[in-house]
C-alpha cells in the first residue's frame, strides 16, 4: 500500500530535470524527493525510441526501489517516447512534462501561435505536434530542433557571445512566424532563458514545463491523497550514474541551491 509518506521519485537523462525538482520544492516543500540523473547516458535526445524506453523504465524501477509513491518523468525525449510505456509497466501515478506544458501554452497565447524547442528526438516524435493538434484549430504552431542548447547548458555555457550566436540561427524562423508564445521543450533550456528571451523580444512568453508539471503533480497527489502532512521541509536525495566535468556546479544552477551530497548509482 502506496504512503502519502513516501517521497516522489523524479528523473531524467541528466541534471536538467532538477529545474523541475525545483519548482516541486517550492510549490510542495514538505515532500521528500529522490532523484536520478541517467548521466551516463546523456543526452537521449540522440538515442533510439527503444534505448530511450528501456533506460526509462530502468529509472524508473529504480525510483520505485526507493519507495516513490509517484514518478515524474522531468525529460521532454522520455516523456516522448516512454512515457505511455513507463506507466503500462508500473502501478503507481506516472507524469511527464509535455502535457502541463502545452496546456500553459494553450491558455497563455494571444494570437494562437506557438512556437516549440527542443532536441532533435523530441522534435521527431511528434509528441508536441499531437497534444497541439488536440487544442483546436485556433492554434497554429512550429518546432524547432536546437540541439546545441543542451551542449552548451551542460559545458556550463548559459550566457556570452557563443551561446548569443546559437540562440539567433535556431530562433530567427520562429521570429519570422510571428508567434507570441515559445516552449521550452527540454529542462535544460530555463537556463537559457535569458538569452532566448533576447532573441526573441518582451511580446514573447516563454513556457516551460517545471511550474505546470508541479502543479499537475500537487493536483495528482491530492487526488490520490497522498500529500505529505508533515511540518518540516522534506529531503532531497540525488543519484547519478556517472560524474560528469562540472556536474556539480551545474545541477547547483538547475536547483537553485547548493545540493548537499550525490550518490553514484548503477541503473
């Protein structure tokens, strides 16, 4: 029998998804959080459909070894392509961050034109494009590979000429579009988000999955009831299957806070 006492299994193909973790701090602190980073396999933007679902049911079944009363999926290529695959292969709530996302969207756009990035596999699977086509014919929308973001995120690159120069030959033909809303369909790309913001001028919203998947998930686990009661601030435990150059300092910017201690993890 699932506790409201258990904590929330969360992970991703890297560090990115502690953006996500983030906003579940903040909208549900007393939660307890465990969290794997499938570092040693990075990006799965790059990987097969079939690689992408096998690593993801793997971490997720280890969350599940950790007691995780939920899974949160806090990769836009897992969420994807292994999602519905996860969750046929587990019994406890499962969550990904394409859905909250293009909801936000939805709702926050003017003029009906949405612009999506992010990496080549999501891109490819079409996985925005359906939930889009489900919104009406009132919306029209456009994506846009932009693979080098998460290279530069990960080599610590999140502001300067280099970042600038990327940011205008992957943006300009969504400027041309004339789109008034842009996702931010990979978790690595809040920490672009000011050079994109640039790019792209103030008419621009830009929305990403961390704040709606919170939401979604605090609406989930008081479905369920199984939100925490108690008083003090839960724990954050952090597992990685590899160490990458400077992954501390970079999970620190994904967070927002200094993360105590990491945890080398075979999954």
């Amino acid at each position: 029998m699932v506790s409201s006492k258990q904590p929330i299994g969360v992970f991703d193909s890297g560090l990115g998804g502690l953006t996500v973790v983030k906003q579940i701090r903040r909208l549900l602190p007393a939660e307890d959080i465990v969290y794997i980073g499938d570092l040693a396999y990075l990006p799965y933007g790059n990987k097969s459909q079939q690689q992408i679902k096998e690593r993801s049911l793997k971490c997720a079944r280890f969350l599940l070894g950790k007691k995780a009363k939920a899974i949160v999926i806090a990769c836009n290529s897992a969420s994807a392509y292994a999602y519905s695959y996860v969750d046929k292969h587990v019994k406890e709530p499962v969550l990904n961050v394409i859905d909250a996302v293009v909801e936000d969207a939805v709702r926050f756009t003017r003029n009906g034109r949405i612009g999506v990035i992010a990496t080549q596999a999501t891109v490819q699977s079409s996985s925005y494009e359906k939930k889009l086509l489900k919104a009406g014919d009132k919306i029209s929308f456009f994506l846009r590979a932009c693979p080098l973001f998460v290279s530069l995120v990960e080599e610590g690159e999140i502001q300067g000429s280099i970042v600038e120069q990327v940011a205008t030959k992957y943006l300009a033909a969504l400027k041309k579009k004339k789109i008034d809303t842009l996702i931010l369909g990979c978790t690595h790309y809040p920490l672009l988000r000011n050079v994109i913001q640039q790019e792209m001028g103030t008419r621009v919203a830009l929305v990403d999955s961390a704040e709606p998947t919170a939401f979604k998930l605090k609406k989930l686990l008081f479905k369920e009831n199984l939100l925490s009661s108690r008083k003090e601030k839960g724990s954050l435990k952090v597992f990685v299957t590899d160490q990458g150059r400077n992954f501390v300092k970079i999970a620190n910017k994904f967070l927002g806070e200094e993360i105590q201690s990491f945890n080398l993890s075979r999954v």
